[in-house]
C-alpha cells in the first residue's frame, strides 16, 4: 500500500484539499494519505521545506511526499520527482528541491525533470499520475528527463553564510510554528562546526542574546522563581536540532509572540558572532 503524504498552501476552507485527496484516490484507491499541513503560508517555499524536512523521516522508506506550494501550472512550469534518502518528493521546480537537501546534498539519489502532458490541467493531475506510475513499480527515470543538481532551481537566499574569517554566521528566521516561536536556519550541526565552543553573541532585530537554554525551563530559580520567566526571550535548538527564538510560557493569541514582540519574523536576518579565535 502506498503511503502519500500531502503539504500545501492550500488552507483549510475550501474544497481545493479534497479534489487533491480526490484525484490520488481515483489513481490509488487503496493508497494511505497523511496531511502533514494546507497551512503554509500562501506561496512560501521556505515554510514548506522546513515542515517537510521535519516530517519525511517519521514515514517509512519509499513514501511519497507531495509538496503542493506555490505550484501552479502553466506554459513554462516545471515540476520535479526527487529520490532523496530513501525516499520520494514531487514539487515544483522552484527552490524547494534545494532548500530540503542543503545540509544532506550527498543523500540526493536521483531528480527526474517530469513531462506534462496536454490532459494535466494542474499540478495535482501531474502528481497523482506520477504516484500512480511509482505504486505501480516504474522507474523514475521512465517519468521524466534525469537531471543534476545544476539543472534545477537552487535557493542559496534562505542558506546561512560564514564569514571568511569562520567567526560569524549570517542567517534568516525561515518559520514561525504554532506557539509564535521563529525557527532560524541555523542547524545545531553548523552553530556546533562553526562556533567550536567559543562564546557568542546573538543578534536579531534590536535583541541581542548570550546563551542556549538546555530546555525552555532552563532558567536559574534560585534567585527568581520560575513563574517570574514568563515572557522572558530565550534561544534554544528545537526538536529538529534548528536554533529558534522562543518566549518562555506566552500565548500567540493573547500575550503576544517572537514576531509581534520581539520584531522577528519570517525572512528576519539573524547575526551569530563567536568570540575570535585569536581573542
């Protein structure tokens, strides 16, 4: 049974969610559908990488992971199957491709260039065929034109950058997930290669910040009780090892989040700065 999970910008609403879930299975009436999220900021590619990247690893190898965000079909659009660990993912040629394998380019398996044809009349009608010919055990190659890294559309805007000199990391906040918290592009992995233990100083909007909690309680009690943290800024590596901007114990809706209180929010530039090494 093929397993399809479903990321778009679609929302919640209207009937745009069922005609894609529709179209899956009417090709594969027995395949398995899961929603990751249809909350992805309209047109975001960087939103739509960072949960999918969060998502695809739970899922068993050969699941088929649908990325439907700012994907529309026309004339001169192209559309991707990439086999990446283990895995497959269908997008649009649009950055997305790139931004999920930066850190784990040598995990790329293959990437297939897919031929529209006249009958599809979206990016869905693409995808369900394409799912179809996969769930009945074709090649990806047999799909499209093979094609390298080269060939398709890089997103090198939302990648952090080093310095020459190795002491500062420039990098955006690329999500704000449901408690207001924004997610960095800085994976613990690169702040732990760059920084090599040297202390640092954070900056972002007007905020500047020294340390790393351990866990979002991780403040010193022994001087102030806990409750008086509330509200308190913090950084911290999320689940996925991602360096965000947190608020201990705030409420999005009523008490406020990082981009409303704090000024940070998607596409943000975030500074890192380590202590020089000749310091």
């Amino acid at each position: 049974m093929s397993i399809i999970t479903l990321t778009t910008d679609f929302g919640i609403k209207d009937h745009f969610v069922a005609i894609a879930k529709g179209k899956l299975l009417s090709k594969i009436p027995h395949c398995q559908l899961v929603d990751v999220s249809h909350c992805i900021d309209l047109y975001n590619v960087g939103n739509a990488s960072y949960v999918v990247s969060g998502a695809y690893a739970s899922f068993p190898k050969n699941t088929i992971h649908i990325i439907c965000v700012d994907a529309e079909l026309h004339e001169n659009s192209r559309f991707l199957l990439m086999r990446f660990d283990g895995h497959f993912f269908l997008a649009a040629d649009n950055g997305i491709c790139s931004l999920l394998t930066q850190e784990r380019e040598y995990a790329v398996e293959k990437v297939v260039l897919l031929q529209n044809k006249p009958e599809h009349l979206s990016c869905m009608d693409l995808f369900a065929d394409v799912c179809a010919a996969i769930n009945g055990g074709a090649d990806a190659e047999s799909l499209g034109e093979l094609i390298g890294s080269e060939d398709y559309v890089g997103m090198t805007e939302l990648r952090p950058r080093i310095s020459e000199d190795g002491n500062v990391i420039f990098a955006n906040i690329v999500y704000e997930d449901h408690y207001g918290n924004a997610v960095s592009n800085v994976s613990k992995k690169l702040f732990e290669e760059v920084g090599k233990g040297r202390p640092f100083l954070f900056t972002g909007s007007k905020y500047k910040m020294t340390r790393i909690n351990k866990y979002y309680a991780d403040f010193n009690t022994e001087t102030r009780a806990l409750s008086e943290y509330h509200g308190s800024s913090l950084l911290i590596f999320n689940d996925l090892e991602m360096l965000q901007v947190s608020l201990y114990k705030t409420n999005p809706a009523t008490s406020g989040s990082v981009k409303s209180l704090l000024g940070l929010g998607y596409h943000d530039p975030i500074i890192i700065e380590f202590e020089s090494k000749n310091e």
